[in-house]
C-alpha cells in the first residue's frame, strides 16, 4: 500500500535519497514547477530580508539629510564638512564623509556593511574591504531631505518587486545551466554504479539536488535576517550550499535500485517483471 501511494504521488520532495532518485523518472513540468515555486519563495523571502535589516535605516537616514545637497558634475555638494552618521543598524550603516581630506575611520564601522557617500564617490565598505564608485557627472540630483524622501517612497515599492523577480529569474537560470554542466557526470556516475538513469533523467535529478543547495542558502539568509546569525554564518551557509547538493545527488544516485533504468521501447524488457 505505502508502495501505490508513492508511485500515486509522485516525485514530490528531494530531501532523502528515494525522493530524490524518484525525479529522475517524473515529468520534467513538475521538477520545472517545484523550481519555480521555490524561485519564487526565495524571491519572496529576499524581499522580507531587505525590509527587515536594509530598509530600517535607509527610513531612518533621511529626515536626518539636509535641506538640500546637489551632486552635480559628479561630485556631492555637502553643506556642513563635518563626517555625519546618517543611521544605524547591525546590518547597514549609512555614513557621510563631505571632505576630500581622508579622515581615517573617521566615525567608525560596527555594520557589517557600510555605505559612505564621498566627495566624488561611493563605496562600500564589509568585512573583505571595500568597494568604491565615482559619481557618474551626468548625474543630477539632489539628496536633500525632501527630494530623497520622495523618491524612497515613489520606488520603494518596485524596488521590492524588480528584486523579488529578478532573483527568481537568475535563480531559474542558474539552476537550468548547472543542472545542465552536472548532467554528463550524472549519467556517467549512474552507469558506474550500475543504476543508470538517462539524459533527461540525469538534469531531472540535477535540478531536484539543486533544490536541496538552495534550501541550506535560504534558511542562512532567513537565519542572518532575524539576527539568528551574524555575517560569518550567512558566508558559511552560501559556501556549503553547492557541495550539499552534490552530496544529495550522489545520495539520490545510490538509492535507485541496482539495475534499474528506462525502459526503451522494442528493447524486450517486461516493465511489469
């Protein structure tokens, strides 16, 4: 009976080895549609993820911004010289150094990303240094408080919809493409072991290992978004993603039954046997 009901529902989750070597042999729509739901999900929970620890301080930076503050020609017009922390969290923090003369950690850094608007430039400074932009000078604009405040509210909200839906797409085509560079060693290694699954079985089975990687990164980033961890745990979770999933996808290939493999047709082998 557990045996009708698992051939009735089909492949349905990649978390062990068997669920993981049933993908081989459903439909390519559903490995595409679990990709797409959980694409989506990630999406969705990125979009959580910024509002919980970016967009806190950027609501807080600006009623702090002066009355006006042009950049002009590629350099920012600051009317007080002084270095300025606009706002604050573990996360982010948004700081201002209006002079050219460097000022060595002037005000500090105890974000793990921190966002200095320069004279000429803006950089960004994390735990593996810094990088550094200068203005483009046919820039116009004025980070003043009105101006800036307008203009957060005007994109806030397609700001969050171009991230959510350009992480589904990249992580769709990330996946399409690895599950294609891992298809030959898949069907290589399955035939090496004696349980060979085919081409499209081979991405099939890709895809759903993917699926498992993409778990670890996603509850790293839920973790680091809650405070759960800090900077080092969210880098730890997206470096052992990629090895998870091999590691699955070997799991997956080993727990197909010896000898098994698709049935061609006009081969002379009984499915039923």
């Amino acid at each position: 009976m557990r045996e009708r009901l698992r051939r009735f529902i089909g492949a349905w989750q990649p978390f062990t080895g068997v669920g993981l070597a049933a993908f081989a042999d459903a439909q390519t729509s559903r490995v595409c549609g679990f990709q797409c739901v959980a694409a989506a999900g990630i999406g969705i929970l990125l979009v959580i993820s910024l509002r919980l620890a970016w967009f806190p301080v950027i609501e807080r930076a600006l009623p702090n911004l002066p009355e006006s503050a042009p950049l002009l020609a590629g350099r920012l017009h600051w009317p007080d010289p002084a270095p300025v922390r606009l706002a604050e969290n573990s996360w982010l923090g948004w700081v201002v150094e209006p002079t050219a003369v460097p000022i060595p950690d002037a005000l500090g850094q105890t974000a793990d990303i921190q966002l200095q608007l320069r004279p000429a430039s803006v950089r960004i400074r994390g735990i593996f240094g810094h990088l550094e932009q200068p203005y483009p000078v046919t820039w116009r604009a004025d980070l003043g408080r009105i101006p800036a405040m307008a203009t957060w509210n005007a994109w806030r909200r397609p700001v969050m919809i171009l991230v959510g839906l350009g992480t589904a797409g990249a992580l769709l085509l990330s996946w399409w493409t690895l599950a294609t560079v891992y298809l030959p060693f898949v069907w290589l290694i399955s035939r090496v072991a004696g349980r060979p699954i085919s081409a499209l079985g081979s991405w099939r089975m890709a895809s759903a290992a993917l699926l498992v990687g993409a778990t670890v990164g996603t509850i790293g980033i839920a973790a680091y978004a809650t405070g759960a961890v800090r900077l080092p745990g969210l880098l730890v979770s997206q470096v052992l993603h990629l090895p998870v999933g091999w590691i699955w996808l070997l799991w997956g290939i080993l727990s197909r039954p010896p000898g098994t493999g698709p049935v061609r047709r006009g081969s002379g082998k009984n499915p039923f046997a």
